[in-house]
C-alpha cells in the first residue's frame, strides 16, 4: 500500500516498551512518506508512567512529532468514521515477541 500523503491514524496501545521504537516508525512515516499522522492513544497509554517513562514524556514527544493533539477519549474519536477523517489505522505497538531485554 502506497503511504505518501495519507491521513494516518496511528494508535499506541500498552506495549509501553515498544514506544521509542514505535515512535520512530511515526516519525519516519511522517519525513519519508509526507503522511499527516493523528495520534491515538489507549486509557493506559496516555495516562499510565512506567520504567519506559512517564505518560507525560511520551504525550508530549507524540503531539510535537505529530503536530496533531493526542485523541484519547471515546467523544474524541467519535468524529474519525463519520467525518472520514483518517485513510488508515495503524495498531501500535500490537504485542509481538521482541528482544527486549527489560521485559524479559
């Protein structure tokens, strides 16, 4: 599937040891592919600080790559089917086996 130009919604579930890699991928999205990425965050995701880092860091980090606020209600994401508003939803991090050796 062709990526340049498309309105992504790219959504961050509880993987929290995954996001910096997951961000990276958004931001690539982004510089390579010119996409124009809403961010979608889970309860968890966008409140919970962990040994990753805190809600508020990767909020932050998020919304400035972005350039869109962080959805991250039920009301805030009503409008995407109705107003056609994304081209795509990406889940991630979806859980997957990894390396990473904090988890383990």
């Amino acid at each position: 599937m062709e990526l340049k130009n498309k309105r992504i919604g790219y959504c961050f579930t509880g993987s929290f040891c995954t996001f910096e890699a997951s961000i990276n991928q958004m931001e690539k999205l982004i510089k390579e592919e010119k996409s124009k990425i809403f961010p979608i965050m889970s309860y968890n995701s966008y409140n919970l600080d962990t040994k990753f880092g805190t809600a508020e860091y990767f909020r932050g980090k998020i919304e400035r790559i972005a350039g869109n606020p962080i959805i991250h209600t039920i009301q805030g994401s009503e409008p995407i089917g109705p107003k056609d508003l994304l081209d795509i939803l990406i889940i991630a991090p979806c859980s997957r086996k990894h390396n990473c050796k904090t988890c383990k």
